[in-house]
C-alpha cells in the first residue's frame, strides 16, 4: 500500500496519511532470478521495478578503475590533511590488471594501504599491496607491474655482464618471503595507525577479526614486536 498507493495510517490511527516520497532501492542480487525461484515477492519485484539500472561491477569497468582510485586517495588524503602523492605508471597497471571481486570496498582497502606503504610524493608498484592478486590478463598481455631499473649505463660493460650484475642484486628473500615481511610490515604499521584497536585494523585491512588474530599468533611465532 505504501508503494501503490503512497498512504500510509498511523498504528492505531484511522487518518490516511498521504506520502510524497520517492523510493531508491538496491540490491546485490538478480532480483528477476529471485523471483523465478520464489524468494522474492513478485508484486514487490513490479512495483520497485519502475526504472531499473544496471550497475556494472569494477572488474567490467576498467576504464574506472584508476579515476577511482585517484578520487580515493584524494578523499583520504584531505581527511588527514596530507599531500596527495600521485601513482606512477607501473601502479597504474597493476590496479588495472586485478579482477576486484570486492569491487570498490576493495578498492578503497587497497588505496589505504598504498598510503601507509608510500613513501615520498609517488605511489609505487610495490606499495600496492593486494592480499588475494586475481590477474585479468594472460601474461603475454600483461603490462608492466615493477617499477623500471635504475643503472649507470656502461658501453664497455658487456651486456651478459650487466645480466650478472642484476642477478645477484636480485639474489636474497625468495618472491613468498618478500610478500610475508611486507604484509607483517603493513600490519604492524596499520596496528600504529589504528591505536592498536583490533577491530579497526581488521576492518581497515579488509580481513575479519579471527584472521587477523592468526595472523598476529604466526607474526609473534616469528619474534615480530607486536604491540599487547
């Protein structure tokens, strides 16, 4: 009644109240579906189906995705009245090769995360940390994700000379170990920012509570200070 006819009566009143009111309404779900498999009132269904949109999720809209997280940065940076830094390009690509099954919540997490890692007034690839990396293009079109090297060209140092040199440069943690030490370094940094309040980290994090005890148990395992 409320929908159709736009009255409502007061519990226990006997005055129609007319209503002048418009109702947005969203859901997560394929309502239609829904219908179909009789979880959803089908009157319901036809009388907030007026003027359906359709939105896309991040993933199928990739020319976003870096627009977005620029306005991001931009809000948290405003927030915390801080110098917004700017993502270099390799940053750039990264965010564009994620599928973002969490679409912009994810996002957002990733964002935050890049402004606790960053250091001077450019975003790297490296701070762009994403827990669960979903790849959404083969690696024969895979842009570049690493930040080029920087070396002092010599012409009379032989190319397979210079290949040596990088290899060993190159030589240390294996890929898995880098991984862990900065998610224990982003932890421990977003444990400092958030007061050590658990919860808040968790949620800054984008990981629930019980795994963010777990990991907390592994990072003290391993001789990390992690604050009481």
């Amino acid at each position: 009644r409320v929908l159709q006819e736009r009255e409502v009566e007061r519990l226990g009143g006997r005055k129609t109240i007319e209503l002048d009111v418009r109702v947005l309404a969203t859901s997560n779900r394929d309502l239609k579906e829904a219908v179909n498999d009789g979880v959803f009132r089908e009157d319901l269904y036809y009388r907030l189906n007026v003027f359906p949109l359709t939105w896309l999720p991040l993933a199928e809209r990739s020319g976003d995705i870096v627009p977005l997280a620029a306005h991001l940065l931009q809000r948290h940076c405003d927030k915390a009245g801080k110098v917004t830094p700017v993502l270099s390009q390799c940053a750039k690509n990264k965010l564009m090769s994620h599928a973002w099954p969490g679409n912009v919540r994810e996002l957002d997490n990733v964002v935050q995360r890049a402004l606790i890692l960053q250091q001077g007034a450019t975003i790297a690839a490296d701070d762009i940390f994403i827990e669960n990396f979903a790849p959404v293009l083969t690696t024969a079109a895979q842009p570049p994700l690493t930040e080029p090297a920087e070396f002092a060209s010599n012409d009379s140092e032989p190319a397979d000379q210079i290949t040596v040199n990088m290899s060993e440069d190159a030589e240390g943690l294996s890929y898995k170990e880098e991984l862990q030490d900065k998610e224990h370094q982003i932890i421990l940094d977003t444990l400092n920012r958030c007061n050590g309040k658990r919860k808040d980290v968790a949620e800054l994090l984008g990981i629930s509570p019980r795994t963010l005890r777990y990991k907390l148990a592994r990072m003290r395992d391993l001789g990390l200070p992690v604050p009481a």
